[in-house]
C-alpha cells in the first residue's frame, strides 16, 4: 500500500522535467550515435584480398556465378563467346567488349604476327601471376591468339578524372579513395617486385599516359594491372638487369639510369646502353600517385606528408630509392594518421 505513492512521485518527477533538458538529453544522445558512426564515414574502401573469386589455380569466378570454372578453352571461346565491339587497340592486341552467358567480357585478339612474342609473353604473364593484383584470367587460345578477360566498364586509369567528374561517383572522389587508390598502385608495384616468377619490371612506362593505360579500374574503386606484355624479369644471381626497349628514352618521367649516359655527341646504340633493374619503378611513383591524388580537397594535404618518401623515390642512384614495400607501408601510415586527425577533429566539434 506504500509503494503507490512513491510510484506517483517518482512518474510525477519524470513528468516535472524542463522540455530543455530534455532536448540537451536527446542531442547528447546523438552525439554518440555520430561518434561511433564516424570511424564508418572516414574509413577507405575495403578491397577483398587473396584471389580474385577464390578459385584454385586454373579456374575463374566473375559476377554471378556460384562455382568456379576451368579456363575457357579454344572450342569454348569459339562458340561461347559473342564479340560485340571494339573498346581499345595498342601495339600487341586489339580489345572488344564481349559476351559470355550473358555476362560482359574483355576478348583480347593479336594485331599482328610480329607481335606474337610479346602478345604470348603477356599471355604467360597473366597465367603465372593471377591474384588481386592481376585482372581476372578466363581462358585463351593459342592457335587464334585469343585471350579473354574479365570487363571492367570504369576502364583504364587514364580515365580515372573524367569517371569521378561523374555526378554518381562524387562520394568517392575524395582525398582518402584516392590515396586508396595509390595504395593499390604501389601494391601491385610490390607484387611485381616479389613474384611467384621473381622480380619482375613494369617496362610499358615510358610516359605518364602509356603508365596509366596498363591498368584498369574495377567498379569497387580498386585498380588491378592489364597489360602485362612487358615485364622483363631482374635475376641477381645471375647479374641479368633489364632494358625496356631498344630506342633511345627522353624526358624526366623516366628514370635517369634510363636515358643515354654519353651525351648527344655519341649517336645511341643499344647495344652499349646499360641495363637497370626495377628501382626505375620507384622513380615513377611520385609522378603516378600525383595524378592519382589530383586535385580535391586535401590532396596538397597528403601530399606534404609524402614529400619526404616521394623525395627518396627521387634519388638520382637507384640504390638510394626505397623499395615498394617502404613505399606502401608509408602511404599506410600516412592514411591512417591522417583519417584518426580529421575523426579527432570531427569529433571535437560535435
């Protein structure tokens, strides 16, 4: 009989609160709920790791498909797959969207028997390194000098400014995608440098647009390399180094080690050209990771914290360049830093 009235006080006292401190109650609440969502808002895209699809050596899964499936073979890819149009052309292979049970591919067709050794190399290339680095491998014939890969719609990297200019693509044309997206790049440098296959060098980078069109960008926002029709393979323990191409190189994008040593009084000769090995990558990647980082709001920002890793990337002797891996765990840490800086930040302010 007691407890009544204490009931009613206690129901009286909820009711006898001031509408103002209620509202203080609900916008503290809030807060929180900010406060634990922001470390969602400010974290880069994920990229799945390990092979593409999870499929054993041999076998692809794109899209849709559930199970995994052996490599197309010649008789699969002569009956199976519907050219549709040509979407690109260089020097070794003619591109054209494709298709394949109803799913869009990439068919790849040799331009001209000349070039038959470089278009079996990038075959071999594709073969020995499919990870999540690679574009996904889906069969090939040899006696049509015919590849088939997975289509990815984004396309090349040159195109990376013109798809996030795009109204639909403006939520991740942010300073952290883009460091994301230079993150891959160097990954993929690391990867080449310690393949299953050895050290291996991205020579189709004599310029900065002839760098861009050898990878592709995947609809997650993640990059993975496309033409691997020059990747000459560095051997120490047989001193073999590499040379990419045999005429004469210009300009500063390259490497210095790259450029005709003797002067314009010596006409080039390729065969007293010295050979280099993959620290002419390195050189590279304060140019790519630049345009990669373009011009949004806090790129300049991110580029201030790399100066110091892009300056060594600089060194005139390759033996002073970091290695891919010093790179990327740089370009980490700076992410990192920098994404708890602005959550701080933002968290201050709420």
């Amino acid at each position: 009989m007691e407890k009544q009235p204490q009931d009613s006080r206690k129901g009286l006292a909820l009711r006898e609160v001031p509408p103002a401190v209620r509202l203080l109650l609900a916008m503290a609440l809030m807060n929180v709920l900010l406060y634990l969502c922001l470390g969602r808002v400010f974290t880069s895209p994920q990229h799945s790791m390990g092979n593409p699809g999870h499929c054993p050596y041999g076998h692809f899964k794109i899209g849709q498909m559930k199970n995994c499936s052996p490599w197309l073979s010649c008789e699969e890819l002569r009956t199976e797959v519907r050219q549709l149009k040509r979407v690109g052309e260089g020097a070794v292979k003619r591109v054209f969207l494709s298709e394949w049970k109803e799913q869009k591919v990439a068919l790849s067709r040799l331009t001209s028997l000349e070039m038959k050794d470089d278009f079996l190399h990038g075959l071999q290339m594709l073969k020995s390194l499919q990870s999540k680095h690679v574009v996904t491998l889906l069969g090939y014939c040899e006696d049509d000098n015919t590849i088939l890969t997975e289509y990815h719609p984004l396309g090349s990297l040159s195109n990376l400014e013109e798809t996030l200019n795009l109204s639909k693509y403006q939520h991740v044309n942010t300073w952290q995608h883009r460091l994301q997206l230079a993150i891959d790049y160097v990954s993929i440098i690391n990867y080449l440098h310690h393949s299953p296959l050895g050290t291996l060098v991205m020579c189709d980078s004599n310029d900065l647009p002839k760098t861009l069109s050898q990878y592709l960008m995947t609809s997650n926002f993640s990059i993975v390399a496309n033409d691997l029709d020059a990747l000459p393979l560095v051997n120490r323990s047989s001193r073999t180094l590499v040379k990419c191409g045999h005429r004469e190189l210009h300009g500063d994008f390259v490497a210095p080690e790259q450029l005709w040593p003797f002067g314009e009084d010596v006409p080039f000769r390729d065969d007293l050209m010295p050979s280099y090995d993959e620290k002419i990558d390195i050189w590279k990647i304060p140019d790519i990771s630049s345009f990669l980082l373009g011009h949004v709001e806090g790129s300049d920002m991110v580029r201030f914290h790399l100066f110091d890793i892009h300056k060594a990337c600089k060194s005139q002797a390759p033996a002073d360049r970091p290695t891919a891996q010093d790179i990327l765990d740089t370009y980490q840490k700076v992410l990192n830093s920098l994404r708890d800086t602005v959550m701080s930040q933002t968290r201050e302010m709420l």
